[in-house]
C-alpha cells in the first residue's frame, strides 16, 4: 500500500513539472516570436525589394510617389 502511494506521488510530482514547464516554454517561445518577426520582415525586404506588408515593388527601382 505504502508503494502505491509512493508512485502516485512520484506521478504527480512528475506532471506538475511537465506542466509548469510547458506553461514556461509556451511564453518563452512566444517572446522569441515576438522578437524574431521585424527580423523576419527586414530580411525578406533586403532579398526581395518587396515590402512584406503592402507586397509593392519598392527599392531600388523606386520611383516615389503614389501607384
């Protein structure tokens, strides 16, 4: 009986630890994400010449002005 208790509690114990690290991980990665985007969008207008948001040819053969 005692061992029953024993791994029950060792269950336990191991599933708060999955859970609180999970919940650690989850805004962690989220943080990174929120950080990695204007990286993102930088990099592919510097390969592209293409704005990411609006998709219009800007750059190098930009000419200014509206259209």
């Amino acid at each position: 009986m005692l061992y029953g208790y024993i791994i029950i509690l060792c269950l336990i114990m191991v599933l708060l630890g999955y859970a609180t690290g999970r919940r650690i991980g989850i805004k962690e990665g989220f943080q990174k994400g929120l950080c990695q985007v204007p990286l993102d969008l930088k990099l592919e207008y510097f390969e592209t010449s293409k704005c990411p948001i609006c998709t219009k040819e800007q750059g190098k053969n930009y000419k200014g002005g509206k259209g």
